[in-house]
C-alpha cells in the first residue's frame, strides 16, 4: 500500500516531566494512504500529530512532511497540511463561511477564491444552509464537520485527523467516515489516530498500534487479523481473581499471554485446546473456583489485546472533549 | 502588504471582531477608564486638563492590556490557539498579530477618550505628530506587556488578576496622578523602569506643551525600546510555554 513517504518520521521522542509521551517512532506513510495511529488514551498518539504538524519539538529524532523536515522548515512543511485537532476548536463568534474565510486567510488562499472555496466546503458538508449562523450555536456533530471542513480549505496534501469521531453519536460518526473515504479518493493522504478499534479497521489501510509512547506493531487490519487467526481464546472465570494469577497462568506451555477483564481471564495460545486440563488444574491449585469457561472466536480486537496487553476497555473510554468557541 | 503582515493583520481583525464586546474588555478596558475620567472631571472640573495625560495613558494601558489577555487567554482555554500555530505562519507573526489587535483597541479607546477631553473639556493638543506617534507605541508596549501576562495562565480570570498586579501599581507609580520627581527616591527608580512613565511623559509634552522629566523624544525613543524587548521576551516566554504541555 505504501508508495512513498509522504510523512517520515525517524526516532521521534518527546518527553513531558518524568511521562515518556513519545518513545523513538519511527514509520512511513506512503502517499494517498490512509494511516492510522491506535492506541488507549495517554498513549503518545496526539504528541506524535503535534510534533509532524510543527507545534512541538521534539527531543529527539526527525521527521518529514511532503518533504519538509519539520523542525528545519516548519512553514514550507505546514503549508501543505490540514489539521483536525481532537477539540473542534473554531471560533464560536464566528459564522461557519466566516470561520472557513478566516482559515484561508491565514493559508493564504488567494482572496478572489476565499468566499467560493468557503462556501463549496460548506456544501460539501451540508451546512450551506446554516452558512452565517455562528459556530458556538452548532452540534456537535455540526461542529465537528465545520472543523474538518476549515482544514481543507486551503486543499491540503496531507491531512491530520485527531480522534475524528471522539463524543459523535453513531450516525454522525458513520457520516464523518464517509467524509475521510472520500478524502482518500480525491488523493489526499490522511494520518489519523484513534481509540477505536473498529474505525481503525473501517478505514484505514495500514494501522500502527502504541501503547505508552511505542509502537508495537505497523500493519495492514487484514495482517493483524491474520498473526491472531492461527490464536485460540479462553475465558474462564475465576474466583478470586488477581493479576498474580494471570501470570501464573501465562507461565503455562501453550499460553502465550494471560490477562484480566473485568472479573474473567482471558487466555490467547496457539494450542490452548491441548492445555485445558492443566489450566484448570493449575486454577484449582491457586485456590480459585471455576464459575464459567468458554472458547472466543478471534477478532481485530484480540489482535490488539495480545499485541499490546491493553485491556479492550480502556480503549473504550472517550477523553473529556472540548467543544465550541471561546466565551 | 508582505504575507507575515497580512497574515497579522488578518489576526487582528478577527480578534477585534470576536472579542470588543467581552465582559472583561467592557469592564476593564471601557468601564474603569470612563469612570476614572468622570470621577476626576466631577471632583474638579477646572483641574481635569492637568492630569488627561495621565488618564489617556491609563485608558491605553487597562483597555490594551484588557484586550491583549482575552485574545490569549480565551483561545488558549479551547486550544483555538493551537490553530494559529499549526498555521503556515511565524510565531513571532501571530504574536504580532495579537498585539496588532490588542494595540489598535487601546488605540481607539485612546481616541475616544481625547475626543471626549476635546469637545467637553476643552482640550488641545501642542504637538500632534509626536501625541500620535506616542500613542501607537503606547499602545504596541502596552499590547506586548498583556501578551507577556496572558501567556503563562489559562483562564481569563487569572490574565486579569495577574493584570491588575501590574497595572494598579503603574497608575500610582508612573506620573498618571502625581509628578514622578515628587515621589521618594525608590518609587522613582521602579517607575522609571515602567513603560507607563514615558508614555504619561510624552503625552503631557504632546498635549499641555509642558516640560516633562525627559524630552518627549526620548521618552518615544524609550518606548520604542519597551515595544521591542516586551515583544521579544513575550515570544521567547510564549515559545518555552508551547513546549511545555501536551
């Protein structure tokens, strides 16, 4: 899939305190790709955007923007980006056409294009009608849209999408990746970092997982799917249950990783059928009770959980968002 | 126009258009001044011309400073701040801009208020050229002095509180009410180091045709000099601020 490194980041490290947010990245985006970052919350994935698009340093490490280096030529590697921040973060006394004039003014979009490329976007995203009420008076749904559409008006190659979907409900979610398709078809290229396990696999074509500021793997959802194909899961349900006995069970033959959700334990091996009786065993040995026992079929989702450890859940869990303008 | 000063211009105009009729700015930057200037007028109507220096300056300086937090701090509360920066422009550009805004607000109300000391005070002005040119870099320093304020705080309340810690000490230590050389040594060297003191200086020059402390010039001169080390340091703090936080 990938063609050529439109974004290059190579070691990348930026850390905040004693918090290590972004530990040695390196990866490629090819160009037209639509690339995504997967990770819980607090992973490293909105440090990484802030760094390509030139709002933080790093501490170490370079990275590349339609060949730009971003430290070296920040504004060169800016003018061919859009940025969708996480917070949909326009200005709430502005009108929706005047927020978009505003944004290419500041792209400088030449002034005889500012109201016809304004009010193009604003059809695009069906919100013509609502072309001079001001942003602050919008859903959120409006908003989000409104923000997606103020990144494109000056026709970026590249366009970053922090957590697009983050506090939508479902049809406007479904809707704004409908907007992201759409946006690979014209050729653009899009990063885009997620918490979501499902939009990850909807929409992008390769998709790099990281937890605590690494990267744990880079790869197709098809590929992913597949290193957890040949993997068999069992959850039992044990009383009481802690992580001291995860890692007993994970020091099993045949279990390659134990972990805790919610009050099950779920266990991932490539041969977990031939070591049934020694887990059982091995549970009764600790003290715990067998409440209930089951075979999981594997998804994306167990891809992810052997992969990183995360518990599923806690990619559930949406960030507090801001929304709206100032005042 | 070169791009940078289009792209501050842009900025400026945004921000007087979202933001003139904010609480604050109202409260702060309108209300206190006319007060001011009403409270001194009525206590003595024949004195008013003797201190309208010092009431210009301290207009520019609430109402500037007033705005200068609120293009800063309201922004920085939901990150809409972030949008300059991830803008192709130079961060020594939209700091320029928000000053531009924050300078041109203090600037009008300057106006308004000499307007208002012309036509019911009877007011005249000795020397225009240097009154306006004193004005704009009044209000420049004044502008950057807001923005060095604003850049370390979040929300709107703490830009305005940290605000008043410099501004009510320069009304009484620059020259607005009292002559400076009439104050003990001490305060003298603290307000000699304010840039108030040169701006109520060269007013008083520029409107009553009085001899100041220093020629009106120099104190132009000097705050030229006000204009570019607040805007230099308010940038240096503003780019140390940025790398700080996710």
């Amino acid at each position: 899939m990938e063609k050529k490194g439109i974004i290059q980041a190579q070691d990348l490290c930026k850390r905040f305190g004693e918090v290590q947010a972004v530990d040695h990245l390196s990866f490629s985006v090819g160009e037209g790709e639509i690339f995504g970052f997967l990770g819980p919350n607090g992973a490293g994935k909105t440090t990484t955007i802030r760094v390509l698009v030139g709002l933080l340093k790093p501490d170490f490490g370079s990275a590349l923007v339609n060949g730009y280096d971003v430290l070296k030529e920040p504004v060169k590697a800016k003018e061919s980006v859009g940025v969708v921040p996480e917070s949909s973060n326009l200005y709430g006394e502005l009108s929706a056409i005047e927020n978009l004039i505003y944004m290419a003014q500041l792209y400088d979009v030449p002034k005889k294009d500012w109201e016809a490329r304004g009010e193009d976007l604003l059809r695009e995203f069906n919100l013509f009608d609502r072309r001079n009420g001001k942003f602050q008076g919008f859903s959120r749904g409006m908003k989000r849209r409104l923000t997606i559409a103020a990144a494109l008006v000056h026709r970026p190659r590249i366009l970053f999408l922090d957590e697009p979907t983050t506090g939508l409900d479902v049809m406007s979610a479904r809707g704004l990746r409908g907007v992201v398709k759409n946006l690979k078809k014209k050729g653009v290229t899009i990063f885009l970092t997620t918490h979501l396990i499902q939009e990850a696999e909807d929409l992008c074509d390769r998709v790099a997982i990281i937890v605590k500021g690494k990267i744990r793997v880079i790869d197709t959802p098809e590929a992913l799917k597949e290193s957890v194909k040949e993997t068999e899961v069992l959850e039992v349900r044990p009383k009481p249950i802690s992580q001291a006995l995860a890692g007993k069970m994970e020091a099993l033959p045949g279990v390659d990783k134990a972990i805790l959700v919610e009050d099950k334990l779920r266990l991932f091996g490539k041969s977990l059928h031939g070591s049934v009786l020694q887990i059982l065993n091995q549970l009764r040995t600790e003290g715990a009770d067998i409440l209930s026992i089951q075979t999981l079929t594997p998804t994306l989702e167990d891809a992810f959980v052997k992969l990183t450890g995360v518990d599923a859940e806690v990619m559930r869990v949406d960030k507090p968002i801001k929304m709206g303008g100032p005042g | 126009m070169g791009k940078g000063l289009r792209q501050a211009y842009y900025i400026a105009r945004k921000d007087l258009k979202a933001y003139y009729l904010k609480p604050p700015l109202i409260s702060w930057g309108l209300m206190l001044p006319i007060v001011f200037i009403l409270a001194f007028y009525l206590r003595n109507p024949q004195g008013i011309s003797e201190i309208s220096p010092g009431l210009v300056g301290m207009t520019m300086l609430f109402s500037t400073t007033s705005m200068a937090a609120i293009v800063i701090s309201f922004e920085k509360r939901i990150d809409a701040l972030d949008r300059l920066l991830m803008a192709p422009i130079q961060i020594r550009t939209v700091l320029f801009g928000k000053g531009l805004g924050a300078a041109v607000f203090g600037f009008v109300m300057a106006l308004i208020a000499l307007v208002f000391m012309v036509f019911l005070f009877g007011l005249s002005f000795s020397h225009p050229f240097s009154l306006l040119v004193s004005l704009i870099l009044s209000c420049f320093a004044f502008g950057f002095l807001g923005i060095l304020i604003s850049v370390g705080v979040k929300e709107i309340f703490e830009a305005m509180t940290l605000s008043n810690f410099f501004r009510l000490p320069m009304v009484f230590l620059c020259g607005v009410f009292y002559p400076i050389l009439s104050m003990p040594l001490v305060l003298q060297v603290v307000g000699f180091c304010l840039p108030l003191t040169y701006s109520v200086d060269a007013l008083r020059q520029s409107l009553l045709s009085e001899g100041g402390v220093i020629h009106r010039w120099l104190d132009i001169l000097i705050l030229a000099g006000f204009c570019l080390v607040l805007f230099e340091v308010s940038l240096a703090v503003f780019r140390k601020r940025t790398q700080e936080s996710n």
